[in-house]
C-alpha cells in the first residue's frame, strides 16, 4: 500500500510487551556442537549460591559454567548414555546424578571419580532433601530413599500407578509425589505417614513445593495447574486451560510466581496467587520440558528438556537465537545507533512547530478510527481532546508510548481495508499483531475510504524534517536486522541452554 509510509511516522508501534515483560529470553550457556552430537538436555541445576550451573546432556555429559559469564568450567564424562536426572547438594558441593548404563552417582562437582555408585538403577526423577541427608529417587510404583553417602535404598514409598516426579519440601519435612494414574501423595518423612492424598482423573507429570511448604502445585494430562493445600486439604485451579499436557512446575523463591513447562516446549510464568499468565515464551519445538531449575534471587530461570518425537531431537526456536544475538557487541552497536536515531525523532516531535500538522493528523486518525492496542493501557487521550498538550501525549502513545525503544513500525497488520471482516458484526474487524501472539477488535469504520488515506498520508509528509530522520531510522534498523542475522547464523553451529530473565 503506497500510504503505509507516511503512516509510519505516526504508527511505530513497537515490541508492545518489551518494556514491561516480566521475562526475556537472556544469554544462554553455549558450548560447540561438533558432529551435531548433542541433542537434548534434560537435567538443569543452579547452585544454592547461583554463582554456577550444571547440565545434563543427551551425550552422557555433565558440564559446569559459571553462571555470571557463562564459561565452561567443568565437563565431566560421567556416562556412555544421556543423563537423565540430577540434583546438588545444598552445599554445592556434590552432586547426584543418574545416567544410562551408569546408574545412580554421587561424586564431588569438577570430579570425574564417584564417590559412590548404584549400578542399574535409572531414574528419571529425583531431589535431595534439604539437609543433604538423604535423596529421593523414583522406581516404578514407588519412591526408593537411599541415604548419603551409601545410595543404598532403604525406605520406599508406593504409589498405585508409575511415579511421574516428586519433590521435597523446602523443610525437608515432607516428600510428595505423582504418578501417571493421577495420584497425588504426600508424606511425613520421619513419620512415614502419608498426610495428604488426592486423586486425579487423569495423569500427573510434575509436581512442585511453595516455599512456604504448605502447598504443592500439580499438573499433567489434563492440562491444568492445581494448587493442592496440605493440611487444610483445600484445592484450587490455578490454571485451567493449558494448551498442552504440564510436564515440568517450579515455584520461584519467593512464591510468588510459577515456571510451567510443558509437552511442547512451551515455557509459562503464573502470578501463583492469581494464575494470570505473565509470559509465555518457546524452549525449542516439540520437546518435553522436564526440570525447572531457578537461581536463588529468583532471577533467571531455566528448563530442562527431553525429546517428545520420532526424530528424538527438539528443533531450535529460531526466535531464541535471534534474542541469544542481540547480546552480541555488533548488534549492541547496531541498536545503539538504532536509539540514537529514535531520540531525535521523540525530541523532534516535542517541538511547538509541529504542533498543529500534528493536531490534523491525530484528529485524521481519530476519523479513521484506527484504535491504539487495548494492552498498551490509557484511552489515548491524555490531558483531553482539543489540548495541544493532550494531542501530543496521544500522539506520543501512538508513536512509542514516549519511549524510543518501542518505535518499530508494525503497518502491514495494522491497516486494514475499509471492508468488514466479520459477517456476525460488521462494524468491527480484528487486527493481528505479529510477533505478539494476540489480536484485538477495533472498530471496521466502514466509512473510511482511500482518499482519507492518502489525505492522512499527505498530511504527514508534510513535515519535512520527519522524513529524513524517517529514512536514517529504517536504514539503521536494516543494520541491525542484518546484524542479528548473521549472528543466528554463528549461534547455529552450537548448543544452547536457553535461560530466562525474570523481574522481581
């Protein structure tokens, strides 16, 4: 369309959630992939301190990075066959970690030598109770506990169907577990009393403690997030609609929110008071997110994952690697000279010449009916109507919400046709947004014609030194896209543990 240019000047919408998203994807542990020979990674830990991170990966690996410069500290060869599970202790100090054809392994971080060793056991769900004195392990119909050092089993406690997960409260009072009949258990350790059992129709994949060890969150095949409460035996839904089976739960330290993984790698953040859902974001495509693990500030969260296909390997989400380069210092220069430019154009568009071609083209866009997002919160208007003051702060909130990081023009979507797109309610259209994963209604005006469109459009090239700033602002912006390419390209050839940052 030949107005979409013109109109940019007024609708740069940006990254709508970018400036308030409560996670982004953050730098991700990376090492070379030669030969393509990792896989998948299904076991992630941070220390108690968060000063580093362990993984598990497909090729039998256990590799240790420093969790504030993502180094490679460590890589132990700890099996021939993937790492399924594994948990520190809470001194950092050892870990517990089960692998095929190894089995179940106790050795000391950086240590190629174990400690101790059960061979033949495999398991894929297991924790350390706080304390360090003892780990929980899964086998078949039961929950085996086997006390450190030794590993040696000597407490079990059964379920009716196949243990799914189980975790300690943060106490270590009390053990729970899920299995894949829909059976919650949990119990009094020391006592070996089960205190609390509830039953669900269908199959329970992850299970969760709140900090606070009253409650646990629940969640599996029937796609929801259940709070279930351990004395009052009270139970609520925090999540009802899940567009996938829940494989993985964590809260984060402080309660307040929920890590939800699930059968195709899509990564969830819940209010845990609420269930409102603050993010939704991608891992890889078709994985099963299969461990939560959160730094200790709660800070940054990651997943860890394991194939759910015939091609036993996730495929890369290439919206990951695009965020994984922006941390380059190429594309940071990029987006440097990207911001330089969108200062310019706000401090341009605070000028009093401007005011009245800008007061036209506001009240054109209120002719035209073309409606801010709902989500960008206000009404548009500000300080009211017919104030130059108030027709700025609109045209402001149009632009970027006042803030330069949120200009990107986002026009094909957001112009539409005059022509309803609706047959049950022709005065409204929908309008997507891409990238956004959301949509919203605004009015069709069906009154609006091309000539309103070309006027608007003429209206705005009328300001002259716009234009140019216009045109440098989509040249450095192409720089940078292009940056980022190339830096995708770079990130392709290794393996990513993606991680999450998360605002307090």
């Amino acid at each position: 369309m030949r107005f979409v240019s013109g109109l940019a000047l007024f609708l740069f919408l940006a990254n709508l959630a970018l400036a308030d998203e409560i996670a982004r994807v953050s730098r991700s542990f990376r090492l070379e992939n030669e030969g393509d020979r990792i896989s998948y990674c299904p076991a992630v830990a941070y220390s108690a301190d968060g000063a580093w991170f362990l993984a598990g990966l497909s090729t039998g690996e256990i590799l240790e990075f420093d969790a504030t410069t993502r180094e490679l500290r460590s890589r132990l060869a700890a099996s021939k066959g993937p790492v399924l599970a594994l948990a520190l202790t809470g001194d950092g100090k050892s870990l517990v970690a089960c692998a095929t054809r190894t089995g179940l392994v106790l050795q000391d971080v950086g240590s190629d030598r174990p400690r101790a060793s059960r061979k033949g056991v495999e398991t894929r769900y297991l924790a350390i109770r706080p304390g360090d004195g003892e780990v929980a392990t899964a086998r078949s119909c039961a929950i085996d506990i086997r006390p450190l050092p030794s590993l040696q089993a000597t407490v079990a406690f059964a379920f009716p169907g196949q243990v799914t997960g189980l975790a300690w409260s943060p106490d270590g009072r009390y053990l729970a577990g899920v299995d894949n009949l829909g059976n919650l258990r949990v119990w009094e350790r020391d006592k070996k009393k089960l205190v609390r059992y509830e039953e669900f129709p269908l199959a329970l994949y992850a299970v969760s403690f709140h900090p606070d060890g009253t409650r646990v969150a629940v969640g599996g095949m029937d796609k929801k997030v259940c709070e279930v409460e351990i004395a009052s035996k009270g139970s609520r839904i925090l999540s009802a609609s899940q567009p996938y089976f829940v494989t993985a739960l964590g809260y984060d330290p402080s309660g307040e929110r929920l890590a939800v993984g699930d059968e195709s790698c899509d990564v969830w953040l819940l209010s845990a008071s609420t269930g409102d859902i603050l993010y939704h974001g991608k891992h890889h495509h078709e994985c099963w997110l299969s461990q939560v693990a959160w730094t200790p500030d709660g800070t940054e969260m990651a997943f860890g994952c394991r194939p759910n296909t015939l091609a036993s390997r996730p495929a890369v989400h290439r919206p990951n690697l695009a965020a994984e380069a922006q941390f380059s210092p190429r594309v940071e220069g990029e987006h440097a000279r990207v911001m330089t430019v969108r200062e310019e154009i706000v401090v341009r568009l605070g000028q009093d010449d401007l005011r009245e071609a800008m007061q036209a083209a506001v009240g054109r866009l209120r002719a035209l009916r073309l409606a801010r997002p709902a989500n960008q919160g206000g009404n548009g208007g500000g300080k009211g109507e017919n104030d130059d003051d108030g027709t700025r702060d609109l045209l402001l909130q149009v632009l970027s919400s006042g803030d330069p990081e949120n200009l990107r023009p986002e026009l094909p979507a957001l112009v539409q046709d005059p022509a309803p797109s609706r047959e049950d309610d022709p005065s409204e259209t929908v309008v997507e947004f891409p990238d956004e994963h959301r949509t919203t209604t605004v009015p069709a005006a069906p009154a609006v014609r091309r000539e309103d469109l070309a006027a608007l459009d003429r209206d705005i090239r009328a300001f002259p030194e716009l234009a140019p700033l216009l045109a440098r602002e989509q040249e450095v912006v192409a720089d940078r896209e292009r940056a980022i390419e190339t830096g995708v390209e770079e990130l392709s050839g290794q393996w990513c543990i993606n991680t999450w940052n998360v605002q307090r």
